[in-house]
C-alpha cells in the first residue's frame, strides 16, 4: 500500500490551523501537527483519527524560538519524513499602539510570523523537493494590504508574509513546489481572545477558510483572499488618493479605539 500524503501543519492547535489540520485529515491526509498546546494537540489527534483513517503525530514546540524550529527539523530528519504540504499557519496578535507595546511580544510575534517562516520555508525546501510535487500554504491577512491603526506590528508582519510568499511563489514552482499564500479577513478564531479583544461578531468561520485555502493551494493558485467583497474593498484602497487613504485610516483608528474601549468596558 502507498504511504498517505503528510501534512505539516504549525500552528494547529486552535483557529484556522486546527480547522486545517481536520479538513486535511479528511482530504486523507497524514498529518504532523506542531503548536505550543500539548494537550490541544492530544485532543486535535484523539478526534482526526477517529474520524479519519490517517495518522496524526503531535510536537509540542514554540516556533517563535529557535529550539522549537530545532526540534520539529530534528524530528523530521529523525523519521525521514518527507512533507507534501507544508502549512505556515501559526500566528499570535498584539493588539496595542506600537509606542506601547510590549517589547518581548512584539519581538515573539515578529519571530513566529517572520523569521520561522523563513527558516521553515528554507530548510524544508530540500525535503519536500526530493518529492517534486509538494505544496506551501501560508496563512497571512487581509491587514498585509491595509495597515490597520493600533495593529502596526502584526499589520507589518503580515505584510511580510505576503511579500515573501507572492515573491518566493514563482522561484519555487521552478522546483516542483506549488506556493499560495491566503490572506482572510476577520476570522472568528481564539487569536484575538489571546490578544484582548473579543471575537468579531461577523467573522469568517475558521472551517470555511479551511476549505477555502486547501482547495487554493491544491488548484495551484498563488493568492486567495477572503470574504471577495473585503479584497475588492482592499484593492480599491490603494486607488484612493493619498489624503482620501488618511480619511479611511483614521476612521479605522476611531472605530479600532471604540471596540477596544468596550473590551475595557466589560473585564
């Protein structure tokens, strides 16, 4: 019998990474699933093989730090695994003015978005190369194409995503590796639970950019934004005139402050 196709997965313990560890599971996939919550992980494993017949092995493994980058690339030259696909999906938001910031956070979340996804693309690049047939998904956001007030930080780390992927996509597909980078709106995830902020009340349902962004990256495509009606939205901003770009920031900065001010309201 033919080994199943793998599926590394980083950041599957919760929100897009976990609905995307589940959908690839039923797509009949192996699945590698890499976060920092262990027993989210155990649970995510416990459910996809019993409701899938594949196999899903777990790392607990911060990939903000560099041990956490050591010891997944240790683990897969130990076991001589070889991935299909490739999900860069681990992400952390600090939600304050950069000029108040927490320094150590902001450096973490610019670690995890920026640096781990460098080093992951990079070093596994050989593996996945030896199968000529592999795929990249990174999981990047619509802010990468409208610096939103207040979210300077994750906005710019987000944007780097986009770049990196939008410009390695090209260099890779000479190598036999198919690369889409998918750049969400507003989805309802734990993210900004973790960053003090409520869930959006009209988020995209994290299972939905699951589908979504698998069904993108198989089809080969390079870029998928969702909701279409937020990526014309975001298209069309930078169309604008510059002092009609500064109206739109600041009325995003005024209803960020409000929600942020409510948030306040009700700890």
């Amino acid at each position: 019998m033919a080994p199943k196709p793998l599926a590394l997965i980083c950041g599957a313990s919760s929100g897009i990474g976990r609905a995307l560890s589940i959908e690839a599971a039923h797509r009949g996939m192996d699945c590698l699933l890499v976060a920092r919550s262990g027993e989210r992980l155990l649970e995510l494993k416990t459910r996809i093989e019993r409701e899938a017949p594949v196999m899903a092995t777990i790392l607990q493994a911060d990939l903000s730090r560099s041990e956490g980058r050591s010891d997944l690339l240790e683990l897969i030259r130990y076991c001589e695994l070889k991935p299909d696909l490739l999900v860069l999906s681990a992400g952390m938001l600090v939600a304050d003015s950069v000029l108040a910031q927490n320094a150590s956070l902001r450096g973490q979340m610019h670690d995890l978005h920026i640096r781990a996804c460098n080093e992951l693309i990079h070093d596994l690049l050989p593996v996945m190369q030896k199968e000529e047939n592999g795929y990249v998904l990174l999981i990047s956001s619509l802010s990468a194409l409208v610096p939103l007030p207040g979210f300077a930080a994750y906005s710019a780390s987000k944007a780097y995503q986009l770049s990196l992927g939008l410009a390695l996509a090209p260099e890779l597909e000479c190598k036999g590796i198919h690369l889409c980078v998918c750049a969400p709106g507003l989805v309802d995830t734990p993210l900004f639970e973790h960053g003090g902020l409520p869930r959006p009340p009209h988020g995209l349902r994290a299972e939905e950019v699951a589908r979504s962004a698998l069904k993108a990256v198989f089809a080969r495509r390079r870029l998928l934004m969702l909701p279409w009606r937020s990526s014309l939205r975001n298209r069309f901003f930078w169309l604008l005139p510059e002092f009609l770009q500064a109206r739109v920031l600041r009325n995003l900065a005024s209803r960020i402050t409000d929600w942020q001010k409510q948030t306040e309201a009700h700890l």
